[in-house]
C-alpha cells in the first residue's frame, strides 16, 4: 500500500461525524456490504436489499462524500440512459486527533522534493546548454536568408536534447527521492 494514497480526516471535521453515523446505521452498513462483493447502480441496490430507492441513494450520497463509496464505472439502462455504478472504495481513511500533522509532513517532503527535482535538472539543462556553447567553436561570419547553416540547424535539435536531458533527470531524481522518503517515513 502507498502510504500516500489514504485519506486523512481530523477528528474535528464535520465528516468524522457523518462517517461514525454511517457506520452506524444497518441500511448503510447493507448497502456497503452489498457493494464490497461487485458494483451495482441503485436501483440494483435497492431491488436487492428490498430498501426504498430514495434510501439508497441517500446513503449512497453520503458514503460518497466520506470516501466510503466510488463510483465504478457507468452502464446503460433500459431507456438508453446512463445509470452509475457504485462499490466500495478500497482507499483507507485515517482519522487523526488534534488535526493533520502528519498529513501536513508529507506535504513539505513532496514540496522540497518537488523543489530539489527542479533544481537538478534545470542544472543539468544549463550544463548541457554550457557545454554545446563552447563546443559551437568559431562565431558564424556569413549568413543567408535562404539557407541555414549547419550551426543553426544543429543547435535547434541540441535545445531539444538538453530539455529531454533535463527532463529525464526531474523524473529519475523525483523518483529516486520519493522512493526515500516512502522508506523513511
């Protein structure tokens, strides 16, 4: 599981109520257990459970709201309409005392290494930038309005190399630094 990929909700945010009350009603918690096993639309729902189609899809709303509920993919019903299909969501949801500390830490990694990505490869593009200036050798003494010369149509493929250079480089270091903090933390 990547430690990312959870959602976070203080203890004082109005979901953390809405979730203990889910949790807490037998409809809401047949309507969940019914959707762990395949996704179904409401009213598959509804005609399974024997539940009035209403109570269905406000349950379904609110687990939606909370993370409980995704929505699975979409079908076409008998009058050629879309009818959504729901199922559990597999997303852990944390709930955490006295706010999101934690949450907020992550945040700050991603930030910094976001930051320390962009700084590498904007290096790396100068430096390949650097290099392909002092291997132009002699400046350009004639030039025509028809034809290029071999420099000019060299160093547009050149710039290119250096961007795909710098952005190869934002990716592995991202990557790498990412991996890292995953362990860390």
């Amino acid at each position: 599981m990547n430690l990312l990929d959870y959602e976070v909700i203080d203890i004082h945010d109005e979901r953390t109520k809405e979730l203990a009350q889910i949790l807490s009603n037998e409809k809401a918690l047949s309507i969940l257990r019914l959707i762990e096993e395949k996704p179904r639309s409401i009213s598959e729902i509804s005609q399974e459970l024997g539940i009035p189609i209403s109570t269905v899809s406000y349950h379904i709303d609110r687990m939606l709201k909370v993370g409980l509920v995704e929505v699975a993919g979409k079908k076409y019903g008998r009058r050629l309409q879309e009818v959504k299909l729901y199922r559990a969501s597999s997303k852990p949801i944390l709930i955490l005392p006295g706010g999101k500390k934690e949450h907020r830490t992550w945040e700050k990694l991603r930030v910094i290494n976001l930051a320390v990505s962009a700084a590498v490869s904007m290096g790396v593009y100068l430096a390949a930038k650097l290099l392909r200036e002092g291997s132009k050798g002699q400046s350009e003494t004639v030039r025509t309005l028809t034809v290029k010369t071999a420099p000019e149509v060299s160093k547009t493929s050149t710039d290119w190399a250096a961007i795909l250079i710098s952005v190869l480089t934002f990716i592995l270091v991202f990557g790498v630094l990412e991996y890292r903090f995953r362990k860390l933390f």
